[in-house]
C-alpha cells in the first residue's frame, strides 16, 4: 500500500510515539499488565487510524472527456471553471 508524501513525517511521529509509549509502560511495569494492554491497544488504534487517513489507494478510472475526475472520495466543491 502507497501512502501520501505529505503524511510521511505524520506517520512518522506516530511510529515513534507508539514505541516510546508502548517501551515506557513495558520498563514501568515489566510483567505485561491490563495497563501495558490497554496503552498498546490505544496506540496500535491511534496508528492504525493515522495510516488509513493518508493511504493512497490504487483508483480504476475510465478515461471520458465528459467526466471531472478528482482525487476525492466525497463530494467536489470547486471545479476551476
């Protein structure tokens, strides 16, 4: 999966944060506990979230000189005319 160049310094920042987290509770409390549980659940979560945001999916188009194909996945607003 490709992801965004923007989001690269995003991603990142999230990966460092999950592993510093996740590496701080485990010297805090060694034997694996709910806490140490919950915090990897909450960051794996938070890093899951941050890589589905900026993923950059592969799009099928059919090329057609009537149609405005955007980069959107919902509405467009603006059009250029």
């Amino acid at each position: 999966m490709k992801f965004h160049r923007e989001g690269k310094l995003t991603i990142t920042l999230c990966l460092l944060f999950v592993v510093f987290v996740n590496a701080g509770m485990w010297l805090i409390n060694p034997s694996m506990g709910i806490a140490n549980i919950i915090a990897l659940v909450l960051t794996l979560g938070l890093l899951y979230i941050i890589l589905r945001f900026f993923r950059n999916p592969p799009r099928n188009t059919v090329p057609n000189t009537e149609h405005i194909i955007a980069p959107a996945d919902e509405k467009v607003i603006v059009t250029g005319k």
